[in-house]
C-alpha cells in the first residue's frame, strides 16, 4: 500500500514517523504531523483522543513493525541466508538511504529513545515493545539458520543496538563509514555462532 492508498488515520502514523526520525519527538508538532499527511485539520483528535502522546506510541509501534517486517523481506532476497548476510541487509537499507537522502534522518524508535526522559511511560513502553517486534524476528532467523535459541536472541540484541550506535555515528559524521566497519567486524562473530546448517 502507498501512502497515497492509506487512510487519513494511517498516513497521520507514517507521518509522524517519518518527522519523528527526523527531528525527534519533542520538535514534532501536531499540526506538522497534519501538514504533511495531507489529512484534513479537526482528524488529530478524532482519530488520537489521546494527543501526541497516543500518535507518538502508534508512531513508534508502526516503526518497529515495519523493522521487523524488513526481516522477512531481506531473507526473501538472499540466496543463502546466513547471519552475517542478513546483518549486511538490515545496514545496506541505511547506507542505501543515506546514499540517496543525505543524513538528515535516522530511526524513529532511537529518536523516541532519546527523548524518553521527558516522555511519558507509555512511551517508554512503546518504545520497548517497538524494539521488541524487530528483535524477535531477527532471533527467529537466526534459530533457522543454525545459531542455538538460548543465543540467537542476545545475538539479535547485538545487531540491532549496534546498527542503532551505527547510525548515530554515521549521522554524525555524515559518512557511511560506522556503518560499513560494524558490517566487516562483526560478521565472523555472527556468523561462528552457528552450531549446525540452517
């Protein structure tokens, strides 16, 4: 479905997403939200009764849906899956698109991280639970191409938090470097986990 195709509801989710990775949750404003959904201007509350801090959680929760759904997709496109393989594919979407956009965005879910200080604990939660639906997707891979359970699930807790550091690195410096390094160093570790043919 393209954006064009959701419903008001949903693109104001998207939205809020996509200015959420980019400015963090406490520059995006409602009505910046509504702006760029293109969603008429009295739908906030229709649809959010609970305000930002709702939009935010389902923000957050849309992003770690579709992170873990990415899963899937990179496996689909590998020949071979290995988890060094599919660690390659879950950086090459950011090289990718710092490649293409520049750097000026990076992961809602981190984004909501920062600002959990001065959030409220349903998005700490939500953030959580974010995290958690990209995680269990990665472990499950990893389970089917060989690496024992009891270590597919701290493996996949590596990957992503390193590809999270990765990307704040690479923001930062406004090179892809950080990213391509994590890649080319971990991949004998992940890949030596393994015990037995997936």
């Amino acid at each position: 479905m393209t954006v064009s195709e959701r419903g008001p509801r949903e693109r104001m989710v998207f939205s809020a997403a996509q200015l959420i990775r980019r400015d963090g949750v406490g520059a995006t404003g409602l009505r910046d939200v509504v702006a760029h959904a293109g969603a008429p201007r009295g739908s906030l509350g229709h649809y959010f009764p609970g305000g930002k801090e709702q939009l935010v959680n389902e923000a957050v929760g849309w992003a770690g849906r579709y992170a873990g759904d990415r899963v899937a997709r990179f496996l689909e496109e590998m020949r071979e899956p290995t988890p060094s393989g599919l660690f390659a594919a879950m950086v090459r979407q950011w090289t990718d698109e710092f490649r293409g956009d520049g750097f000026a965005s990076g992961c809602p879910v981190a984004a909501a991280t920062v600002d959990c200080t001065s959030s409220a604990e349903s998005t700490r939660a939500a953030v959580a639970d974010a995290f958690a639906c990209w995680s269990r997707p990665v472990s499950r891979a990893l389970s089917a191409m060989g690496v024992p359970e009891a270590r597919a699930a701290s493996l996949a807790t590596l990957m992503i938090s390193t590809l999270e550091g990765a990307i704040l690195i690479a923001r930062s410096e406004q090179d892809s470097r950080a990213l391509t390094t994590v890649v080319r160093e971990l991949a004998p570790l992940l890949d030596g986990a393994r015990t037995r043919d997936g």
